[in-house]
C-alpha cells in the first residue's frame, strides 16, 4: 500500500459523520447536539445512534431551524468472526421497514446484555447497578457498556470512563459479555436498501491484524460497503495514513466523524476535525454534500 503522509493538526470544517445524542450512548439530546454543531461553525452533522434512528426526526427539525444540513444516519452493531464491529450507515431513510426490523431485532439483545454485566457487576461487589444506569440511558431499549462504564465512575468504582473498560467492562475483563450483532452481509443490506451509504467505523479500534483487516474490508466491499472512517476520534496520526491507504487499496471513499458522546469525554468535539489525507474521495462527494 501507499504510505500517505500529510499534517494531521489542520482542521477542517468539512462535514462531520458520526456522532450520538441521547437516543444511543450520547450525553446531548438531538437538539442540543444540533445546536453545538452549529454554534462550532459546523454546516453538515450526521448523527449516527447506535442500531436506532428515533433521535433523526428531533435533529432533522433543529437542523432546518439552525440552517445546518442534518445527514439522516445510523451505526451498526456487527459481528465478524468474533470480532465486534460498527458499521455506520449515511443518508439512509429511517422509514425503510427492512432497516427497522433489522435495528429492531439488533436493540432486542441489549436488553439481555445488559442483565448479565449488572448481575457480573454484583459478583465482584458492585451493586446498584440495574436501577443506577437509568440516570445514564435516557432510551431504555439502548443501554451500553458505556453507560455502565458511567455508573462505575458516579458510583466512585473507577476514577475515569477509560479505567471501567480496563478493569472490568472490557473484552477479558470479569464484566465483559459477549454478544452476537447482526451480520456485516445484514448490516450493510439494511444500509443499501434504505438507499444509504454503508461506512466501517474506526477501524483503528479492532484488535485485527492486516490480514484480518484486508479480510474484512473485502468482505465489506464485495457486499457493497462504501467507505471507510479516515478521521475518528480514535486514530492516531499514523493510523488515519494507515487507513487512508487501504481506504485507496480497496476502493473505498474516505469519511471523517468525531464520535462524539459528550462535551466531557469526547477527543473531537464537533468541528474540530483534521482534515482528510490527500490522495482519498470524502465520502460526502458521494452523498451529494
């Protein structure tokens, strides 16, 4: 592959394509989300809640008042050979009854999750769990280890959010709950058939060595999948031009998003994202934005 190099402390204005209000795992309500958009000079937002789209119809109204183009957008939960993946879905139609169903049967199983991290929490002698996340998950049907993770540092169990994931709600730790997702084949048909773009969100997180990698970005394209988050939170420098690199390998156009959660836990926050590599297509040229 190409090694891109390029200056990753320019920021740009350019649209931002991932973030969370709280319909999923976010702090913000749509509206506020919206409105901090705006007010950071942003023009184009995309919220992308985790496997639900209830908070789209609040934004989309926010948006048309603040002047802001709203992307209707979704992520994914996904397993892939074991692996937990997001795939984000961009300019989708939250009506498509075949992405709903799917997103529907996707919620089902947290409600399950959810049960077995409280009752693993009680076992290493943390209690309180079950009714303490209800001040963290404004949408019941969404709960997440990250709202756990904010239980742990309310409740004085862990200093930080990063600590509650080292220590107990992470993958091998004794509160960690495997969990299968849809399908990446599913995931990215619901995106496609809703008439959206289907986008592997930071792909940086996955403990996937490059084979295991070019393995998923192939299997990815090959079911019709899209782009690529370049620009995320997550990533590094040297992993955004390791990114946009195999973003050129596999054909694949370039996204940008800040994942953001929370103005207190968010790296990005809303626009205030580098700007894309050189050499890569935005994923926005494709959207029409």
């Amino acid at each position: 592959m190409v090694k891109l190099s390029f200056d990753y402390k320019t920021l740009s204005l350019s649209p931002d394509l991932h973030s969370h209000s709280t319909y999923s795992d976010g702090t913000l309500a749509p509206e506020a989300l919206v409105a901090r958009a705006a007010d950071r000079g942003l023009k184009v937002l995309a919220l992308t809640d985790h496997d639900d789209t209830s908070g789209l119809a609040s934004a989309q109204t926010a948006a048309q008042a603040l002047g802001l183009t709203l992307v209707n957008g979704v992520e994914i939960s996904v397993t892939w050979r074991s692996h937990t993946i997001h795939v984000v879905g961009l300019n989708i139609d939250p009506a498509n009854a075949a992405l709903q169903t799917g997103l529907a049967a996707t919620r089902g199983g947290r409600h399950r999750r959810a049960e077995k991290i409280s009752a693993a929490l009680d076992d290493v002698g943390i209690a309180g769990s079950r009714e303490g996340i209800k001040e963290f998950a404004a949408n019941a049907d969404m709960v997440s280890r990250t709202h756990f993770a904010r239980f742990l540092v309310k409740c004085g169990a862990v200093k930080n959010m990063q600590v509650a994931f080292n220590r107990y709600l992470g993958a091998g730790q004794p509160c960690f709950v495997p969990h299968q997702w849809a399908g990446l084949e599913d995931a990215v048909g619901w995106i496609k058939n809703s008439g959206g773009v289907a986008v592997i969100a930071h792909p940086g997180r996955y403990p996937l060595d490059n084979a295991q990698m070019r393995e998923l970005l192939a299997e990815f394209s090959e079911h019709g999948g899209a782009a690529i988050e370049i620009i995320t939170s997550s990533h590094k420098p040297q992993q955004a031009a390791h990114f946009a690199a195999y973003a050129q390998k596999f054909g694949l156009a370039a996204s940008a998003g800040s994942d953001f959660h929370s103005p207190q836990e968010s790296y990005f926050d809303l626009g205030s994202l580098p700007a894309l590599p050189p050499g890569t297509t935005p994923v926005w040229q494709m959207l029409g934005l």
